[in-house]
C-alpha cells in the first residue's frame, strides 16, 4: 500500500513537472513571437506560435488571428479568430480581431451583423456604438446613425470623434440647432476644428 502510494507520489510530482515544462515552452514562444513581431518579422511570430499550437487554446487562436492579419493573410486571420470566438462566445476582442481582415475586404454587411451581435452583449460599448453610427453615416442612414451616436455621446459627452459625427448626422437630419449646439462642443474640445466651422458656416 505505501509503495502503491509513493508510485502515485511520483507519478504526480512527474506529471506536474511535465506541465511546468510545456507552460515554460508556451511563454517562451509568445516572447520570442512578439520579438519576430516588433521586427516586422510575422511569419516568424506565426511559426513560433505554431511550433506549440493547441486548437483549443483562445489566447494562441487569438494572437495568429492578429499576426495573420498583419501578414495579409486574410482567410487565416478569418479562421483564427473564429476559432478563438467559438472558445469565448461572449469575449469582444476576437470579435473587434474578425473585424480587421473582413473591412479589408469590405465586407461592412458582414461587419454590422459583427457589431449587431457584440450589442447584444454589451449594449453600452462606446467603440461599436460609434462605428456602427458611422457606417450609418456613410450609407446616408442617418436616422439609424443618429441613435448610435447620441448613446456615444451620452457616455462620454466630451469625445471629439463621437460631437463631430453627431454634430454632422443632426446637420444632415435638418436639426440646426441641436447640430450648432454640438459643433459648438467640438470646438471647446479642439478651437479652430475645421470640420466644426465648415459645418457652423452651412448652418448659417
């Protein structure tokens, strides 16, 4: 029985030292990976990620979701990431990853759906909110970037990017005075703001 018991022991204490090893590799190839990348090199990042690849890990799915992209290779990145969503359903940065490869490719369809969902988990996220008033905006929605951008604005009613698209989305829906208000804003956040004055000038 004690011998049963040392063999566990052993077989333990072999175990866990196995794993402390396989950890050691891991981080030491993130490190050299981030080395390869701030040099520029991204196939080196990416084969070193690789050399220790587990598909079930988020975090290593996550980062060849990023440096595929950065390697202008768009499936990969495409894969990756989705790899890393099914991993964590509700996690917003594999999500703002996917976007990446798919605008450049300019699929915005496929970007509003993207922005739709991350809604639905974090109805006040400031960063989706305003993109997706923006791609409103540029499709001349501006009903439907109006909503958008007023929730950005009511969250940080001191952001330049969001007073300056809400400022121009009230100009363009005809609602001169809220829009003055706004562009008047933008120009405490930064005097002499071009954007601001053309559009106090066409409200005149």
């Amino acid at each position: 029985m004690v011998e049963k018991i040392m063999v566990l022991g052993f077989i333990l204490l072999l175990s866990g030292f196995t794993l402390a090893q396989a950890q050691d590799k891991i981080v030491d190839a993130f490190k050299e990976s981030y080395a390869f990348e701030k040099s520029g090199n991204f196939k080196g990042a990416i084969d070193k990620i690789k050399s220790v690849y587990q598909a079930d890990s988020y975090e290593m799915n996550l980062r060849l979701g990023w440096l595929s992209y950065q390697a202008s290779q768009l499936k990969e990145s495409l894969d990756y990431y989705n790899l890393a969503i099914n991993l964590k359903p509700y996690a917003l940065e594999p999500k703002f990853g996917l976007v990446l490869p798919l605008s450049v490719q300019g699929k915005w369809t496929a970007i509003e759906e993207i922005y739709l969902k991350m809604l639905q988990i974090d109805p006040q996220n400031s960063v989706v909110n305003y993109r997706l008033g923006l791609i409103y905006y540029n499709r001349s929605n501006f009903e439907k970037a109006d909503s958008y951008l007023e929730k950005v604005v009511n969250l940080y009613p001191f952001d330049y990017d969001g007073l300056l698209l809400l400022a121009w989305t009230k100009l363009k829906l005809k609602k001169a005075r809220e829009a003055t208000v706004l562009f008047q804003k933008v120009l405490l956040n930064n005097p002499g703001d071009a954007s601001a004055l053309e559009g106090l000038s066409l409200l005149k």
